[in-house]
C-alpha cells in the first residue's frame, strides 16, 4: 500500500478538477464537488489545512482512483 500525501482541502478540489470535478456549492468548510460527466458523482471535501488520512483515503476511493493515480494528478 502506498503511503497518502499530505494535502489540503483546496489542493484535493484542484486534483479532482483535473478528472471532471467542479464546485457545485460550499457549505460551511465543507465543498462539495460534482462530476459532470456520467456516472454523476458528489464528493464532500473538507476544506481544511490538512485531511485526515482515513478522510483522504475514503474520497479518492469514492473518486474511483486508485492512491498512484491520485499522486500524478498532483
């Protein structure tokens, strides 16, 4: 298992716009990031400093990427 980086909220928004994520809305320090094209997905990215590791892990299987495929997007 490859180790996660260490990431803010902001620079995870900006690696998943690289596959088709947009903003739809913000609610509070919380962004919520909608995939235009099918299959339709909402992810809920926190905007903070720093993600928690198990946070981070959750949204980049649910973004249906793999941890290698999230680095090069970085």
């Amino acid at each position: 298992m490859s180790a996660l980086p260490v990431v803010s909220g902001r620079e995870l928004a900006n690696a998943l716009d690289k596959i088709g994520y947009v903003l739809d809305r913000q609610r509070g320090s919380h962004l919520i990031l909608r995939q235009e094209a099918p299959p339709h997905r909402r992810l809920t990215v926190p905007d903070h400093k720093e993600v928690a590791k198990g946070t981070l892990r959750t949204i980049i299987r649910q973004a249906g990427l793999s941890v290698e495929e999230f680095k090069d997007l970085l």
